[in-house]
C-alpha cells in the first residue's frame, strides 16, 4: 500500500513536472536567446535613415547580447520585397524586420500584396520618430503657412508639389495638406528625395513635404525656406520652425521606424528585444545621434506600436481613397 502510495505521488509530480515544462523550457529559450547570428532584414537600399538606425540599433544589440547582429538590405516594391523575406522567414526570433512607415501606407496603395501586415509581423520596438519638412523653393513669396495657403488660393493650379515618389510619405503627407486646407497643388513624383529636392531648389517645382534629414542641411545653407514641420509639434532639430498643426489644427504627418518579426515569434523573445531596444533609446549616445538624424526616440510596449500602426493605417488608407492616389 506504502509502494503504491509513493508511486501515485511520483506519478502526480512527474506529471506537474510535464505541465510546467513548455513554460520552463520558453523561458530557457528567451535567456539563452540569441545563440547564433541574427539578421536585420532592412526593405531599402544602404546609406539611408532607415539603414542608419537599424546599423545603430543592430551594434547596440550586438553589443548587449553578445551575438552578431547582422544587417541585410533588401530593397525593391516600395519595401515590400524585404518585409515578405521576414514574414516567410522562420518565426524564431533570428529573422528581424526594420520596419519603415510605408507599411502604413503600402496596405491600401498595392492591391494585390502577398501578406497581410497587421496579421503576419509581430511589432516588437519603436525606435524613432521623424518630421517631414513643408520646404518651398526661394521664389516662392510666402514665408509662412498661411501666406502659402493664400498664395495657392489665389494661383490655382500653378503650384508644382514635389514628392519621392507616388506614395512614398512625402507624397501623402502633401494629399493631407491638401484635403485639410482645400488648396489644388500638382503632383510631381520623383525617383526618391534627392532628385526631388534638386528640382525644389532650382525652382522647377515649388513646395515639398520632404523628410527631415534628406534637406536639413538645404535648410540651413538658405537653398530652400522651411514653412514648418509635419509632426504635432516642434522638432528640435529646427526649433525656430513651427509646426503645421500650429496654422491647421490636427494636421500630423510624420514618418517613423521600428523593429518587427514573423508572427508566432515567442513573447519572452519579443519582451527581451522590446527592452533592450528601449534601454538603447535611454541611452544618452543613442539619443545624440538620433537628434543628430533629426529623429526622436519613442520607446513603447510591443501592444502600444501594434496600436500605432493599426491606427496609421487607417488613417492613411483615408487619405489615399479620398485624395484617390495611384501608383505610377
């Protein structure tokens, strides 16, 4: 009877032990994260703001976790060619997204996407924010966001709005101007910012909603005006510039940039990476060489950015329908 008595309790105890054991074993995997190499899947081509965050993201995390953390570029369709490489990699947290602000957008401009992003990325970290900039060339008359609005009024037609490309935020943050203060402004897309921002300061084209650091130093060097900045206030980086939202209540339009991976990726695995990216954004080194891109860091809960791009876009899937932008 004793016997039997101790085999029931060991039975009981090794089939506690059972239970407990996926548990266990998701915690052991979450701290002996990573064991090898991982890769910082990047949807765009080297040497922009994009590359240069994850590249600092990338050496932070290296560093802190004592594995390579290894960038790869993989520009092409508007940063969905890289977003699909994650979503079709395995979701064991050696496969990593930086994820651009055009996912927001490319939801409702391509009709036909072979993944759903809300459904198929698990965000993990926000890392930064970052204003557009309403720039106009220098024989433009007006100096602030009203006199420009009441330039366009009273030249219906004439103004040549400048952009990235179709749909790049660029493009759309200027549809929001657009629909917000009923003014008609043409649409000229180009092949990214840099040739854009050329024909901005030759005059060729009259006004811009351009990424902070692609014009900054255009800015400074009195090439082009600066009317304002597209977030909901201030940018530090040019804090004599107001905002837009100052003269158009409500109007934001800012750009930004965080770290995902494939959906079913573990929560401890997402949790580990969440705070370590958030300490990197404590971190005064960080911080100066976000300020230096004109970026602000925005640390968040995985929930909170899953919000943030949920509500984004939406937002921007308004935009497009109502202004009804195309790619071309």
């Amino acid at each position: 009877m004793n016997a039997m008595h101790l085999s029931r309790r060991r039975f009981l105890h090794l089939a506690a032990s059972a239970v407990a054991l996926p548990a266990v074993s998701r915690v052991a995997r979450a701290q002996s994260y990573p064991a090898r190499p991982v890769r910082i899947i990047v949807p765009v081509s080297p040497g922009g703001a994009l590359d240069i965050l994850a590249r600092l993201i990338g050496q932070w995390l290296t560093e802190r976790l004592g594995q390579p953390f290894v960038i790869e570029n993989r520009p092409g369709a508007g940063t969905n060619i890289g977003v699909e490489v994650v979503v079709r990699a395995p979701a064991d947290g050696y496969t990593l997204l930086l994820i651009p602000q055009s996912v927001t957008t490319n939801a409702t401009l391509y009709e036909k996407l072979s993944f759903n992003f809300i459904h198929d990325i698990v965000p993990i970290a926000m890392i930064s924010g970052l204003p557009l900039v309403m720039e106009v060339a220098p024989s433009v008359p007006a100096k602030t966001v009203p006199e420009f609005i009441a330039y366009a009024k009273s030249n219906p037609g004439t103004i040549s709005m400048a952009s990235g490309g179709s749909g790049s935020m660029s493009h759309v943050g200027g549809e929001l101007f657009k629909l917000m203060t009923h003014i008609d402004m043409l649409h000229v897309p180009y092949r990214g910012g840099a040739p854009a921002l050329t024909d901005l300061i030759g005059g060729q084209v009259q006004v811009m909603f351009s990424p902070l650091p692609e014009s900054i130093e255009a800015i400074k060097a009195g090439k082009v005006r600066a009317l304002a900045v597209t977030t909901a206030t201030r940018s530090g980086a040019l804090p004599e510039v107001p905002a837009v939202a100052e003269s158009v209540p409500g109007f934001e339009a800012s750009t930004w940039q965080g770290i995902g991976a494939p959906k079913n990726t573990s929560g401890e695995i997402v949790d580990r990476l969440n705070k370590e990216i958030n300490a990197a954004l404590a971190d005064p080194k960080i911080r100066a060489r976000l300020a230096d891109l004109g970026s602000v860091p925005m640390p968040m809960s995985p929930s909170d950015f899953e919000k943030l791009i949920v509500a984004e876009t939406a937002k921007w899937a308004k935009v497009i329908h109502e202004a009804k932008i195309k790619l071309q």
